[in-house]
C-alpha cells in the first residue's frame, strides 16, 4: 500500500492559509512573479558592458547560469510541493536543518534585500533624474517618495502587492518581445542596422565565440549569476497563492523556457543584428540597437523600463522581507514583535523594519549621492549565496527523508537529485571563490564573511539568553 503523498492528504485552504496570511494571489500573479525575478536590470543594463567582457559567449554564460537558476527553483519548487509557507526556506531550513540554521538564513535574506532596496532607491531616483523635468529634484526627495509609494502598496494587502508586481512584469516582458520581434524581422529581412549587415557573420568577424578567451567568459559567472537573484520569492508567494501544488509546478518550469527565450535569446540576436563592439557599459544594447535603427525616444523608452524594473525589485524587497522576518520572529530567531499582523494579514511590523532600513538609505543619498552604489551592491551578493545555499541544503534532507520513507514523495521532485543538488552547490561554491578575485569589491565582501558571521553568531546568542531569561522568569518568581 502505498503512502499518500502531501498533495492527496492535505486539503487547500480557500482563503486563509494557517500562517494567517489571505490567499490573495492568483495563477498570473505568480507567473509574472516568477518571470519578473528571472528578468531584470542584469540583462536590460548589465549586457552592455558584459558584452565587451565576454562577446558573443555571453549567451552561453547566461545559459550556464540560468541552469543554475533552475535548479535552486526545481529545490524550492519540491520543498513547496512537501508544504508551502510564507516562511519559505526559513521555515524548511528549521524543519530540515535547526533553529541555527533558519535564524542565519532568514538574516542573510534580509540582509540581501536590505542593501538591495538601498540600492533600488538609489536607482530609481537616479533613472528619474534621467529626464530633465525632474533635475531640480533632490535624489533624497525622489527617493522618499518611491519609498512612501512602494511602502504603502505593501502594508495595504498581498492582492495590491501582486498587481503591481504582475504589470511590472508585464513591461519588462512585452518589452523583450518587441526586441526580439523587430530584432527577428530585421535578420531575416537583411535590412541594415546603422553600417551593419545583420548575420552570423558579425559573429565570425569580430574574434568568434571568445574573442577574448574562455577564460575572460568564465570570470564573469561571478557577476551574471546575479542576474537572476529574486527567482525564490516564488516559494514566499506560494504561501499566499490559492492552491499553490497546482500553480507553482506550472510557473518553476515556464522559467527556464523564460531564460532560454529572453537571455539567451535577446544576446544571442543583439550580436546578429551588430557586433558585440559595437555595444558598451553605461548604455543598454537595446538602446544601442534601437539609436541605430533610428527610433526616436528609444532611450527614454528603456529608461521607463528599468525604472520599473527597479521600482519591482524595491517592492518584492519589501513583500519578502516581511514574511521571512515574521517567521523567523515565530521560531524565535527574531523579536515576537515581527510576527504581529495587521487586519490585512500583513507583517507591518516587518515591512516597518525594512522600511526603516530604507530610510537609512535615503539619508546615504542626501550625505553620498555618488557613491552608495558601491557601497551597499557587493554585500547584498553574500545573502544572496546564503539563501540558495541554504534551499538547496533544505532540499537535500527532504530527499533524504523521502529516500527513508519518513516523508511521502512529491509530485514535483527535482531532477537528478540528489546529484543535482550537490553540483550546484558546488557552483554557488565557486562563484564565491571567484569573486574573491575581482578585486576590490569581490575581495571586500568575501572577506566581510567572517565579521558577518560573528555579527549573527553573536546575535543569536543574545536572542537565546534573553529567550531563556524570560522563560526562568516564572519559576524564579514561585
């Protein structure tokens, strides 16, 4: 007789989910969240420049990673299939791997998001101030106010949050397809870009695959690999989806197809349609290849999209923060004041304390306009490593337990586990080597690990003396 798995024996709730989260977000909220965290600044910005690093085989280093991508979405996607939880992988991290375990994960996560909703409001206002109706205006100014908009999306309720989240999405996607429309028509045509005669031949012509070497392509894993940071608040959002064991299957595996056809895709037509020399950092390709076509405000057109872009990332920043903060208040591993809600289901006092972190940012704009990019971007890379490493540990002791027959098998188990789980841990493992070689802000932020380590080491320290005090306290008392 065999064992009903989780998904037969477990009836999904219609409204409230136990967390006492409202099961607010539909099928095409998750779908676009899940594409929208695979799509971002990384390609719309990040190409051009990466492009004179690696050439043409960028599209192979974007492939590679995205695999990578994949496969931490593939653990998550198991791990929800076994029981989804706003908590995500803090709450499988302290199922699977302890109370330790979950308290340094769900910190790393914040402290990810933390630096990159600083950075995110330091973005937008810089993408505001990119048209001259709005140079007058303070950077600080501009980027209180995102915050204050932003902010108050998320305390009003999940529904809003995934509305915006899903017409962000949306931009960015429509816009991908439009390049890749127009960019296809062009090739087949052979109508001139600027000087240029669309084909293969751009690529043979101009050093080949690597025209810098595979190693210069291989180096820039450490940074491409971030491109897809955001692709796991797919497993935060399942735990406010309505029937998630449907709806997360069918949104994890659209991703790599998402990958293959808008990263793989777009890069693999920008060096068709012109050389990849032709193309540099400060300016997206897209824009680049739209100046030449001749198409008038082609630039104020991808400004509105990474402006967008950005505006997603501060918001899912937000969203996230909060349930990660308010499950780890509920094992313990934070103040119990972050697991309050307010009438919407909302962790406000969460989300107040990511805000309040934000503020933090827009004071370094007014005090550091120029450089709080600098400073903030590298760390928030750490807590990024930390939360994959983290989903697929998790997803290991689950085959594990499956394995044993502890647990019943999902419907949804990844691939080649659990020899998929350990290479890429590998591959996190070597990113993290590598970027102790960019110097200097790789090296900076791999030799911050120790310090940051001792930092919540010493903070879960203090949170358990404390935790037991108040536990004595009672006995002390009769």
């Amino acid at each position: 007789m065999t064992t009903p798995s989780p998904e037969q024996t477990t009836p999904e709730p219609t409204s409230t989910s136990e967390e006492g989260y409202q099961k607010d977000l539909s099928r095409r909220h998750v779908q676009m969240i899940a594409i929208g965290g695979a799509i971002g600044t990384g390609l719309f910005l990040g190409a051009g420049s990466r492009l004179q690093v690696a050439g043409p085989s960028l599209a192979i280093t974007y492939a590679i990673c995205g695999l990578c991508a994949f496969m931490i979405l593939r653990a998550m996607g198991e791990l929800v299939m076994y029981r989804p939880s706003s908590g995500s992988f803090v709450t499988y991290a302290r199922e699977f791997l302890g109370e330790g375990a979950a308290y340094a994960a769900g910190w790393f996560f914040f402290l990810n998001w933390a630096m990159t909703g600083i950075v995110d409001i330091t973005a937008i206002a810089l993408y505001i101030h990119y048209w001259p109706i709005f140079g007058a205006i303070p950077q600080w100014l501009i980027a209180l106010g995102a915050l204050v908009v932003v902010g108050a999306v998320n305390l009003t309720g999940v529904r809003y949050f995934g509305e915006i989240e899903f017409w962000f999405s949306l931009v960015k996607v429509l816009t991908l397809v439009i390049f890749l429309t127009v960019g296809g028509y062009i090739l087949l045509s052979g109508t001139h870009v600027g000087p240029y005669t669309p084909g293969v031949h751009l690529i043979t012509q101009s050093g080949g695959l690597f025209p810098h070497g595979v190693v210069a392509s291989l180096m820039l894993i450490q940074g491409v690999i971030f491109a897809y940071a955001a692709t796991e608040l797919i497993g935060i959002a399942a735990g406010e989806c309505d029937n998630p064991r449907k709806v997360v299957p069918n949104a994890v595996n659209s991703v790599i197809w998402r990958i293959i056809f808008f990263y793989v895709g777009s890069v693999t037509l920008l060096v068709c349609l012109m050389p990849w020399s032709a193309y540099h950092g400060g300016e997206s390709p897209f824009v680049t290849f739209f100046h030449k076509l001749g198409l008038p405000a082609s630039d104020s057109i991808m400004n509105f999209v990474v402006l967008t872009a950005a505006l997603s990332s501060l918001n899912s920043g937000l969203y996230s923060t909060g349930r990660i903060l308010r499950a780890l208040a509920l094992g313990g591993s934070a103040p119990s004041a972050m697991s309050k809600l307010n009438r919407n289901a909302v962790p406000y006092v969460g989300i107040g304390v990511t805000l309040f972190i934000y503020l933090v940012g827009v004071l370094m704009n007014y005090l550091y306009p120029t450089q709080i990019f600098e400073i903030v971007l590298s760390i928030s890379s750490l807590g990024i490593l930390g939360t994959w490493a983290t989903i697929l540990l998790c997803q290991l002791r689950l085959h594990r337990a499956i394995k044993r027959g502890r647990i019943a098998v999902t419907s949804f188990s990844m691939p080649g586990a659990p020899y998929t789980g350990w290479l890429t841990l590998a591959f996190l493992l070597l990113v993290l080597v590598m970027m102790a070689f960019d110097y200097p802000s790789g090296t900076i932020t791999v030799g911050s690990i120790p310090i940051l380590a001792l930092i919540f080491y010493g903070g879960w320290v203090l949170l358990k003396r404390n935790q037991k005090e108040e536990d004595d306290e009672p006995t002390e008392a009769s």
